[in-house]
C-alpha cells in the first residue's frame, strides 16, 4: 500500500523560533496541541524530520509509527491531507511518476 519512496517538499516557510530539532530537520512543537489522533501528530512530526533529505522510504515511515499497519499509516498520512497539513503531489523521474506530499505549517491546520 505505501510506495517505496515517498517525495517531501517543504512549504512550512521560515523556521519559527520555537521549533524543534537541528538545522533543516525541525518541526513545530505546536502539533502536539492539535485536535488530531496521536499517528498523525506523530507522523507530521517525523516527516518533518525528512524534509532534509527530500524524501523518506517505506521503511522509514514504518518506523516513524512503530506497530502501525501500512493502513494505519495510510489513515494518518489521509488525516494530514485532510486537514491540510500535508498536498498530494507527484514528480516525473528517470525511474517513473514517484508519489510526494508537500508538508505545510501546522498554521495551514484547517480543523
């Protein structure tokens, strides 16, 4: 159900001067506050922690919410579409049409 690699774009704009985490790799702490089930809040925040990178693997998302099922994960990632904290998106590479999200602020929270 979940793709190999997942595409992350980052569309959070400039790093509050509350975040959390190193460099690139930060998120709001505020999401912790949001009317959500604790997968997603969990889940933002570990993808957050991938922006970096651009993208995170199948195996990564597993072990950003250990003991979920890749249904699961699939509801939360829906969770954060939902209330617009995460854009489906997709890109053109050599290796075909790979799946991506494009991360929003937790301000983008529409409840």
């Amino acid at each position: 159900m979940l793709p190999e690699v997942t595409l992350l774009s980052d569309a959070r704009g400039p790093r509050p001067e509350n975040a959390v985490g190193v460099g690139d790799l930060w998120y709001e702490p505020a999401v912790w506050s949001l009317p959500l089930s604790p997968a997603p809040k969990v889940l933002y925040a570990g993808l957050c922690s991938f922006l970096g990178h651009r993208q995170i693997n199948r195996k990564d998302l597993r072990n950003t919410l250990k003991n979920c099922t890749e249904e699961e994960i699939a509801a939360a990632l829906e969770a954060l579409v939902h209330h617009n904290l995460l854009v489906p998106t997709k890109k053109a590479t050599g290796n075909g049409i790979l799946p991506g999200y494009e991360v929003r602020s937790i301000e983008r929270f529409d409840g």
